[in-house]
C-alpha cells in the first residue's frame, strides 16, 4: 500500500511538471511594469520594476539607455511560480533601483527586455525643503569647507559628515573626490564618534580631505551621495536579511574661486602656508676650525598648510673655502590640529680647505601668508666663520699662554718696553720682537691643548649608553617608565625629555614602532598635550641645549597632563569593561 502511494505521489509530481513546461512552451513572453512613486527630493531613488511573464531567468535587459540620466545602484531578480485553478503561471521580477543624477522632470526611457520595450515615464525631482536635525530623516549628510575662495596651491580643508539614527547601516559608499586640476589626500582614517543635537543622539561618521589647487580659475567640488542599505539589526553575517532596503544621502558640491600667484611675488618659487619657519643647527663649536675640519650643518624648514614635498631645495650647495656634502632631503607629512604641516630637512657636511674668513650666505625663503595675505620671508641671516691656520695663533691661545707662564710675558713685555721706549731703536727690532712673542705664545698654546687632549682621553673614556626607547617592550614596565619620565622633567635637559616621552610611550601602547613625538602626540589625541609636546620640540632649537631651555612651569604642565590623561583613560577602560555587555552593535560589521 505504501509503495503505491509513493509511485502516485512520483506521477503526480512528473505530471504537474510536464504541464508546467508545456504551458511554458505555449506561453509568449511578456513584459509589465511598475514605478513606485513620481515624484521624490533629490538624494532619493526611485525603484523601476519589471515583470517578465513566462520565462524562469535567462532575460537580458539593456540598462544602457538608463545611464544617461541615471545611475543604477541595484539590480535585483525573483522568480516565482504559482498554480490557479489547475493552471501553472510563472513570472521574474527585476528590481531596478535608480538614482536620479538632475533636478527637475526627468524621463525614464525605454528599455529592451526579452525582445519587447518597455514604456517610458516622467519623474520629478525636487530640492528637499530641509537637511539636518528634526526633520524626521534617518540619515542625512553635510560638508565643510574651510574657505571659498583660496590661491593656487593653498590647502582647502574639506570634510564630509554622515549622520545617522538607525540601527544599522551595510555596503557604505561615498561618491569619489576628485576635482579637475587638483591633488587630493585624505588627513588620516575616518572617525566615528556621537553627538547630541536637540535632544536626539546622532552617530556621526567623518571623513577629511584635504585639496590642493594646481590652477587658478574656478574649482568645481561635485556633490557628494552616499549610498548604503538600511537594517533593522536582526540580519546576520550569513543571510542576507530579505527586509534591507537601499538608503542614499545627498550634499551639494561646492564652486571655490583659486586665485592667482600676486604679481608682486618672485618667479623662482610659490608657498602659500599659514606659517613657515627655518632654523639651522651646527653640529660642533664654529669658531674653532682649522684647514681640514668638517662641521655637519642643519636646515630644518616647517609649514603649516603646506605638504613638505612642496618646499624648495635651499641650493647651499658652494661656499667660497669650504667643501659641501649635500645630503639627500628628508621630507615629511604630518596632520596637527587637522592641518597638513611640511616639513624639510637638509643636512650638509661642510669641510674647510684654507685659513681664512668664510662667509655663509644668507637663506631668504620668501611665502604667502594666506591668513594675512600678505608676503613674508623665512630668514636665515649670513654668517662669519673664520678658518684659523695649523698651529697658528688664536684669542684662545694668547689666553692660555698668558695663564701657563706670567713670568715668560713679564721678561718679553718689560724687554718690549725697553726697546720701545728707546727713540733710536730700529723698526726691524720691534718687528723682530712682535714675531718672538707670537712664536713663544704659539708654542705654548700647543703645549697646553696637547696637554688638555691627554687629560680628555685619560680620564674621561668614551661611554656607549643605550637609547631609553631602544628597550623591549613588555608588560608591566610602563609605570617604571612614567616614573622615570617624571624624575628627568625635574632635572634633565629637553632632549632626555623627548627620549624618555618616547620611552613611556612605546611602552604605554605596547608598539615597538613608536620613534618620534608627533606620533605619541596622535596616538594620546590631546590638543593640550600637542601643545605641551610643540614646546618641547622648540626647545631643542631655541640654540639653548641646556637645562633654562625647557621652563620649571613647562615641565610641571606636562607632568600634570600626562598623570591626567593616564588617570582618565584608565577610568574609562574599567567603565568599558562593564558596559561592555549592553554596548551597541557598531556601524560597519565585518
């Protein structure tokens, strides 16, 4: 019995098929459609449906006509089969979701599918009466821009601003920024955070950009829409959740007048920056070299608002009396306070040919400064150095001479005095006395300073010390590093200082990456402690080494920065750690 009601169960499942397809072979394709709505506000899109009767997958559609006027964000298709009445009909949905690229009426033309067109039809588009807080939106987007009007190759800060209040929001898209004539970069990663306007907790996702013109005239920003797909929370990684529909945001571009260079302004070079600065640093004392000695020179220039890949060469590549090994440039890009500061390094190795007076010229770096409009210069004035001979006489060693032996100069300044005080005497023998005092002086000032080498090398031997930050990186050490940078802001001198931040910062994130103090500034995120930091690193070159650099009020402000944020963030990682159960899910979900 029960094998007979399984073979009629299999006939009766052949038979409905076998109708099936012979109705499907006897029915002709055919084509309907649907918009769901005519009119929308521009940042919206509007869903095309077609509905091929007839046929199981396998349709072509020509979209091409769409893109024209249109842009299609999604396609999606579903089959479906039903029987009435014992009659079996079968039919495709295709999903076009389209995004309107103009205002006003625009037409949605024909499309070929499955050998027939389908009708046209008329939408309009409209300004939206309102963007922002309070006007019932789930997600909506705005832009900053810093100026309107700008020189060329000044930096224009642009930031794009997604809020939102729903549960969830996957597949992000923003419309590329990529104006004509002008160089693009993102200022570091996007950054998610919460504000609160009017009462309503938004979740606000942030990206900055920053744009550099390269010619003048009018600079068109396009407008930016966002595209993602609404969830309710309750999809999950594997399906797809049948529910999740598209979602599109929408801000206006923007048109920025660059001007042009001044007139007024030198050929050779254009800088237009907030500030620039330049300093030099020598690696040893200058007014002590010989024929044969070499002194490393340090050109450092900083920009604010300006990349360091735009900063000139300084061409101090010949000096009259001295050899210069130019080395290669270091050149850097960093983000404070969300401005780009460039910075550009020259070090030159400079070795003295001859005795003699040797003029370092002068570095004029002029630029515009976009804040005052106006030009200025960054200036290094000339120099002097003089070249003394080998074993020639210098103020150091008359000195030297006159504290190793009074008795010595007493018998030649009282025979000088004698022979001066004679009218007769001939100018010959002063001559001859002159060069006797200078021979006298010359040979113990190198008695004394040979004397002085072998004392320098007896009791004070070269010691090799270890960088504080070169140490490994392991649990437990960061507070022995805190403290350690609490005792050198006492007493040591600036640049232990910065060694030391390094040290406790490498040791407080836990990465043996960390070598410089604008990455522990970006790390720590404090507008307070990047200015704590700024003025440490202007100590360095204030061309005061010593301790009276770097002020008691100065170290004590880092000091109570530092414990501050060390205090706080430990407050909020225990708080974490609690709320970690009932945090809500995050924006993006991998």
């Amino acid at each position: 019995m029960k094998r007979l009601l399984s073979l009629t169960s299999l006939l009766t499942v052949l038979m409905t098929v076998l109708l099936f397809s012979a109705t499907a072979l006897g029915q002709q394709a055919r084509v309907e459609t649907q918009l769901d709505r005519t009119e929308l506000v521009r940042g919206e899109t509007v869903t095309l449906t077609v509905r091929v009767h007839g046929q199981q997958g396998g349709v072509q559609i020509d979209l091409e006509p769409l893109r024209d006027s249109f842009e299609v964000v999604s396609t999606r298709s579903a089959s479906h089969l039903r029987s009435v009445n014992n009659r079996i009909e079968s039919w495709t949905d295709y999903r076009l979701v389209l995004f309107p690229r103009h205002l006003g009426e625009q037409e949605i033309p024909s499309i070929a599918v499955a050998g027939e067109q389908t009708p046209s039809y008329t939408i309009t588009v409209t300004e939206p009466t309102g963007t922002g807080p309070g006007n019932g939106q789930d997600v909506f987007m705005e832009t900053v821009l810093s100026k309107d009007s700008i020189y060329v190759q000044e930096q224009l800060l642009y930031t794009i601003r997604l809020y939102y209040t729903i549960a969830g929001i996957r597949n992000p898209n923003f419309t590329e920024v990529a104006p004509e004539g002008a160089v693009v970069q993102t200022l570091g990663p996007p950054h998610q955070y919460e504000r609160l306007i009017d009462g309503t907790r938004y979740g606000v996702y942030e990206i900055n950009y920053v744009i550099f013109p390269q010619r003048s005239g009018e600079l068109e920003i396009p407008d930016i829409v966002f595209r993602g797909e609404l969830t309710d929370g309750s999809s999950n990684f594997v399906f797809r959740n049948p529910n999740m529909r598209p979602i599109t945001a929408f801000a206006d571009g923007y048109t920025v007048e660059v001007k042009e260079r001044p007139a007024g302004f030198p050929e050779n070079t254009w800088l237009p920056a907030q500030n620039i600065q330049i300093t030099e640093n020598w690696s040893r004392d200058i007014t002590t070299l010989q024929p044969g000695d070499s002194v490393r020179r340090t050109i450092t220039v900083v920009a604010s608002g300006l990349d360091g890949a735009a900063l000139p060469p300084l061409s101090q590549n010949e000096i009259e009396g001295m050899n210069v090994y130019p080395e290669p440039a270091d050149i850097e890009r960093t983000v404070i306070d969300g401005n780009v500061v460039g910075t550009r390094v020259e070090s030159y190795e400079l070795v003295a040919t001859e005795a003699g007076s040797v003029v370092i010229p002068e570095i004029n770096l002029p630029w515009w400064d976009t804040d005052e409009d106006e030009q200025r210069e960054a200036v290094i004035p000339s120099s002097f150095i003089r070249i003394a001979p080998v074993g020639g006489v210098t103020e150091e060693a008359v000195e030297a001479g006159q504290e190793g032996s009074d008795l010595t100069l007493a018998s030649l300044d009282s025979l000088q005095d004698e022979l001066i005080s004679e009218v007769q005497t001939p100018a010959w023998i002063l001559n001859l006395m002159a060069l006797l005092i200078i021979v006298v002086l010359g040979m113990m000032w190198w008695l004394w300073r040979r004397q002085q080498q072998r004392n320098e090398q007896t009791e004070a031997p070269v010691i090799h010390k270890t960088e504080a930050y070169a140490s490994d990186i392991e649990d437990g050490q960061e507070k022995q590093a805190f403290t350690e940078l609490g005792n050198r802001l006492k007493n040591a001198d600036a640049q232990q200082i910065r060694l030391q931040l390094i040290a406790w910062g490498r040791q407080y994130f836990m990465d043996a990456g960390l070598y410089n103090l604008d990455d522990l500034a970006a790390r720590l995120d404090s507008a307070d402690i990047r200015e704590a930091f700024t003025q440490l690193q202007a100590s360095l070159y204030s061309g005061n080494s010593g301790k009276d650099a770097y002020t008691s009020e100065q170290r004590q402000q880092l000091q109570d920065l530092l414990t501050r944020y060390r205090d706080q963030h430990a407050q909020q990682r225990r708080a974490e750690r609690q709320a970690a159960p009932y945090a809500l899910p995050p924006l993006y979900r991998n």
